[in-house]
C-alpha cells in the first residue's frame, strides 16, 4: 500500500460516506487522483466494494522456510569424533515458520509463504499451522521434493556446536512463483523474509512498493545474498558475525557494534537490532544508537531464540512501539525461547511476554 492510498484509506475508515470530492479537498488533490486510488485500494482487497466496505483484517505476510528440526541434546560434556550419550528431539522449524508460529502465539492474523514435500513432513507442517493459526494456502506444495531437515547438534551449555541444514527446495520460492502471490505480498501490513530464499527471489521483494519489510538474515553464508540491497529493508536483525558480512566491520566490543549499526542505517535501513547474544543488544535508528543489557536467562535451548526476537519486534511494530520498548519486547520473546526444551516455546503469549519483561526488571 502506498503512502497515498493509506492517507486515504484512514479518512473512509473515519467516515465510510465521505466522498471523492471530500477526500480530493482533504489531501488536495485531484478528485480523478482520488478515483484511481481507490480503484487500486479495492483491487489491492482494501476495499471490498460499493459503500467503501473496508477489508479489517490485516494480516502480517512471512517469506521463508519450514522444516523438520532434529536437534541432539548430549548429556554431559560434548566430546567431538566420539559418541555422546544424550537426547534427540523432532520439532517443527525453519526460520520463516518458527516467525510466523511465534506471532500466531503472539495474537497476530500471520500467513506464511514457504514450500513443503507432498511427504511425512510437509504434512505434518501444513496440519500443525492449521492448528496453530498460520495461513499456509499461498505456500507451495511439490511431489518432486523433499521437506527441508534441520539437523542440530548442542553443547552442554544448550548452544549449538554444530548443524547440517538440506533446505535445497526453498530454490523453488523463486521470482516467478512470488511474482504471482504480487497482491498477497501488496496487501501485507508487514512483510518478513528470511535469507532462505533465493537471492534473486529477495532482490525482487525489495523493490515491491508500499511494503514494510523486515529481515532475518539466518547465518554468515546466507547474508552474503542482501548485503548490497541491505539498505532497502526496514527492519533487520543480525547477529555480531552477519552484521560483519553486511558491513565489513569487525564487531568484536560494543562500540564496532554500534559504528556497525550507523553504516546499516547511512545505507538506508530504519531500524537495526544487532544482537550481541548473552551480552544484549544494540538499538540503531533515527532517534539513536543504544545498547540494551540481556538479563540472565537460564537456556536450555538456543535454537529458536532468534525467530523469537524477530517476532516480538514485528509485534511490538504494528502496536506502535518505540524502538527502545521494541527491543525489550523481543529480548524477553527471546528469553521465552531460550528457557524452553522446545524450538517454540508453548508459553509464548502477549501476557507471558508482558510479565517476564517487569520480572526481568526491563519496564
């Protein structure tokens, strides 16, 4: 949606009478402006016909993957080239479905675009986010392909030591597939992708018009993908190694976190959440560049914290959050996920999240 149409969007949903001819006088311009704009607004699905019937239900739009994670719990300390006594878990995953399950906890009306095998599963996938409350209609379902798996491995610590990702059919998210889920993309009051697609698929996004978009870049190799279009996206949240890639600085202390944070935001980004792990986070946007403190959290699994964060601050986003409470937000989503076995943490609800954040002292 553009600047324009949600200017005049706002006015009918004041007043569902108002005219063209009132609405041309409010924003001075043209009354035939006006008319294309809400021709565009009802076939963009704003507006559901005569009367100005407005379409309410907004809905936040996930790009990304989904698969099966199988993560390795060992019991004592992890010892490399030798067996471990421990415990395997399967979960769902993948960092675009993990987003989007964690705002469907979080109350928020989410569809995720993504592709699943016609096997064990992607069944199990498409009937879980059924159950959830993710909207999986647009995603893309093959029989000539298999289910992403996640293989995982984690220390002692619950850190990961070592992972093995086959994610080879989110290639088939490509340009023409995407191109023609254009209005669902358009319609989108947020829109986040993850670097799973393919680059050409995230070079196309960015230059959809009216969309804010949000990123995760997943991991040092597939950051590579965005680092010349970094700028182009609203929101992004690295870790200390991505944010390197994307900028060419070291980020070894908090101050190159934070000279790391400026050169995202001179390229053009609006918000910059670079996540320095235990040691917290640094804020970056046009009203500073701040660092946030993370609480002691015992973790029993680091998997997941991440879509967790990301989560909390597109919900912290369409309630109107400001940067710094946005942080807190998603630094206390993230909390919920590392203290839970689980890569989605079944206690992640706005009222849990709301309650950790005064328990963690970060009100």
């Amino acid at each position: 949606m553009t600047n324009r149409e949600r200017e005049i969007l706002d006015l009918i949903k004041k007043n569902p009478f108002i005219s063209q001819d009132e609405i041309a006088t409010k924003l001075d311009i043209a009354r035939s402006s006006v008319a294309v704009h809400i021709t565009n607004l009802m076939k963009k699905g704003y507006i559901l016909g005569k009367g100005y019937i407005i379409n309410e239900d907004e809905y936040v739009l996930v790009i990304g993957g989904a698969n099966v994670d199988i993560q390795g719990f060992p019991k004592n300390k992890l010892k490399f080239k030798d067996s471990n006594p421990g415990v395997l878990n399967m979960s769902l995953g993948g960092v675009g479905r993990n987003i989007a399950e964690n705002l469907a906890r979080l109350n928020v009306n989410v569809k995720l675009i993504t592709a699943v095998g016609e096997d064990m599963y992607g069944t199990k996938i498409m009937e879980h986010s059924k159950n959830i409350g993710i909207d999986m209609t647009e995603s893309l379902v093959l029989s000539s392909a298999n289910t992403s798996t996640y293989l995982s491995i984690l220390d002692e610590n619950g850190d990961m030591a070592v992972a093995l990702s086959c994610m080879d059919i989110c290639e088939k998210l490509d340009v023409s597939f995407i191109k023609s889920k254009k209005s669902i993309v358009e319609n989108s009051r947020v829109c986040v992708v993850d670097t799973n697609i393919p680059k050409e698929t995230l070079e196309y996004l960015v230059e959809v018009q009216g969309i804010e978009l949000f990123l995760d870049t997943v991991s040092t190799a597939k950051a590579q993908k965005v680092k010349d279009i970094i700028g182009k996206f609203h929101t992004i949240k690295p870790n200390r190694y991505e944010a390197e890639i994307l900028t060419g600085i070291s980020v070894d202390n908090v101050d190159k976190a934070k000279k790391a944070c400026d050169v995202l935001l001179e390229k053009g980004v609006e918000r910059v959440f670079l996540s320095l792990s235990e040691d917290g986070v640094v804020c970056g946007s046009k009203e500073g560049i701040f660092k946030l403190d993370m609480p002691k959290v015992q973790v029993l699994n680091a998997t997941g914290a991440g879509d967790a964060f990301l989560a909390g601050l597109v919900y912290s986003y369409l309630n109107d959050y400001k940067v710094e409470d946005s942080a807190k937000f998603a630094m206390t989503s993230a909390a919920i996920a590392l203290s839970s076995k689980d890569t989605i943490s079944n206690k992640m609800t706005v009222q849990n999240v709301n309650t950790k954040v005064k328990e963690m002292g970060l009100c």
